[in-house]
C-alpha cells in the first residue's frame, strides 16, 4: 500500500497523513452505522473539513466529512448546509446537468440530487455491494469465467470486514450514464441515472488490483488515474479500459483534460503530460514536490490551475515546459479546485473553503 493515496479516504482515514481520527466508542457503547445516520446540523461550515467542489448551474456544491454537503448561491460569500442521509465522509461530487449531480464517499455510498444539491438520497452503499458484485459474477464464475473468478475473489477479499471501502471519484457523461471509481480497484457503471449501478470489474486492465483515484473525460474520451504510475483509457469499440503507459511508478491522484491534451498528476508534485489523448507522455517540471490533489483546465483552452497539500497554486499553459507556483493569501490543505471567473478560484480544504486570485506577482518557477 502506498504511503499516500491523495486527499481522499481509504480505509478508514485520510490517506494522504494530513488527517486521520479514529473514533473510540465508550465501552459497551453500540456502534452507530453512518450509513444509516443522518448528517448533524454543523455550526462554521466555512471551517469545516472539506474534499470537493463542484458546480450546480450558478450554485457552488462543497462536500466534506461525516456527511457534509453545503451549497452557495452567492459565490461562496455565505453557505447553507444540505439535507443528507448519512454520516459518512464524502469525497467527490459530479453535476453534469444543473440539477442532477451525484457524491461518492466512504463505506461505498453513493448520493443523488434532483435540485442542485439542496436535498440528497442515497443510492447505493458497500453493503449493498457485495450482494451485486456476487449476483452478477457467480454465474459466469461457475461457468468457468476467468475474469468472473478472480471478480469474485476480489470481492470476497474487500468485502471481509464489511463495507468499509471508500469510492474515491466518479465521472458523469450526461444524467442517465456514468461511472464510480475506487479502493482496490472498484469500477461501477450506471446507464439509468444510479437507479442501478453495475459491475464492471472485468472492464479494466487490473490485475494489481490498483487504487482507481480520480475519473474524468472529454471530447469523448474518459480517463482513470491509478497507482503505479497508470493511467486508463476507455476503448468504446471494446468497453474496455485499457492501460497506458506514462514512465511513472507513483500514484495519480487526478486528471485535468483540455482538448487533446491530459494532465496526470499526484504524489511529490509530479504532473506527467500527453498531447495525444493518452497514447505518449512526459514528465513536466514542478516548483514543489508538495501532493498535488487537484487540478481543472481553463475555459480559454490554454490553461491549467492545479492545487497541492502545501497551500499552493500551480499554473501553466497547455504546451509549456514547466508549471508555475504561486503563494497564496490563506495557505490551506487543498483537496479541490473550482474556477469562479475574473481569475477567482474557489478552493475546498481540509482547512475549509477559500477563495483565491493568483496573480503573475505571485508565481514562482
């Protein structure tokens, strides 16, 4: 197991060593399931442990820890907490129309809105899980299936001590299709909006069984960082996710896309770049060997903005040989980024939400 796996969650805690609670129960104490925990009222959620940021038409969406899911309707000046099922910590949040967005978090849960993030039910979990991945690969494992075989023993081996197993990313491409990504290799796909949501184990090229971290796609193509080094491209003519070869042995922890051109980035500030859709890449030159978490492409087709572990900034142009840095006004543990226009991003932090203008004053190379 790596020593970090991002800022997201992964059995249990903060993998990344920024954070990490373990919660003693008093003795004799019963043991309250989150998953069946409505989210408590919280006081400063501009304070509070945050993972993702996401946009809902005009509205801002934050996600966090033990079921925190806030929005904003004035450009993060004020938010107001969201009503939510369970307890669990959230770590990504897709809305790929301006009402239906999706939120994937510990214990496998998996989250639908139907009005911009305001109210949220539940979809699936990682108790529900072992149930689906068994039902669907038995048959094919007793027919003598390879792959359903070595599916089923992978979910016999993560599912052991219960639904613990984080999903860490998901990929929406309109509201009806679309993906959930995770620890130890979870892949699942959903073609009715996550009314039921599919194993797709024997989908990918995993036989590590790697920590699929991050999901994202464009222009038709749709891409998952991993560890190792891996980064994976659907083939739509197979429906199959095949492995391309970077140079990198890390881990990946995210992707930003901007035409033909992807960025993998993760541990050490090491962002790697391809110029065509995966097939070729190269390492690019970093000011900081801090974990970068995040990372988005501009809307002038140019640019990259990425944001790391340490509090800061790293910019740069789509075929530039370097990123660079910039210091910012309120340092924090960024986990994810969101550009609000006229050179104003809004940032999520395990130091809570920020808003920062990075300015070429500021850049360090």
């Amino acid at each position: 197991m790596n020593q970090f796996n991002a800022i997201k969650l992964r059995a249990g805690c903060f993998a990344t060593g920024l954070l990490c609670a373990t919660l003693t129960l008093p003795a004799g104490a019963a043991f309250l399931d989150p998953l069946d925990l409505p989210a408590r009222p919280m006081e400063n959620l501009q304070s509070r442990p945050l993972q993702a940021v996401a946009k809902a038409g005009e509205r801002l969406v934050a996600v966090g820890l033990r079921g925190l899911i806030m929005t904003s309707d004035d450009h993060g000046e004020t938010w107001q907490q969201s009503t939510v099922p369970v307890q669990d910590d959230l770590v990504a949040v897709r809305f790929p129309t301006a009402t239906d967005g999706w939120v994937v978090g510990h214990d496998g849960v998996i989250l639908h809105s139907q009005d911009a993030g305001q109210t949220w039910e539940k979809q699936f979990d990682g108790r529900a899980a072992k149930d689906l991945f068994t039902r669907h690969y038995q048959p094919l494992a007793d027919s003598g299936d390879a792959d359903a075989q070595a599916a089923l023993a992978l979910i016999e081996r993560n599912y052991k001590v219960g639904p613990a197993l984080p999903l860490l990313d998901l990929w929406f491409e309109d509201a009806q299709q679309g993906y959930a990504v995770g620890s130890f290799g979870m892949l699942l796909k959903t073609l009715d909006g996550g009314r039921t949501w599919l194993p797709w184990l024997e989908h990918i090229d995993n036989p590590d069984v790697l920590n699929l971290n991050a999901i994202t796609g464009i222009n038709g193509q749709l891409y998952i960082a991993a560890e190792s080094g891996t980064v994976y491209r659907l083939n739509r003519a197979t429906q199959r996710f095949d492995t391309l070869a970077t140079g990198y042995d890390g881990s990946f922890f995210g992707l930003a896309c901007q035409g033909q051109t992807v960025l993998a980035f993760g541990l050490v500030g090491t962002v790697y770049r391809s110029e065509d859709q995966g097939d070729t890449w190269a390492p690019l030159d970093t000011p900081s060997e801090a974990i970068i978490t995040a990372g988005l492409a501009l809307p002038d087709g140019q640019q990259f903005v990425l944001v790391n572990a340490a509090g800061d900034l790293l910019t740069g142009i789509q075929q530039g040989p370097a990123m660079a840095l910039h210091k910012t006004a309120r340092p924090a543990r960024y986990t994810g980024i969101l550009a609000l226009g006229d050179g104003r991003f809004l940032m999520s932090s395990l130091e809570g939400i920020r808003t920062e203008t990075p300015s070429d004053s500021t850049a360090q190379r």
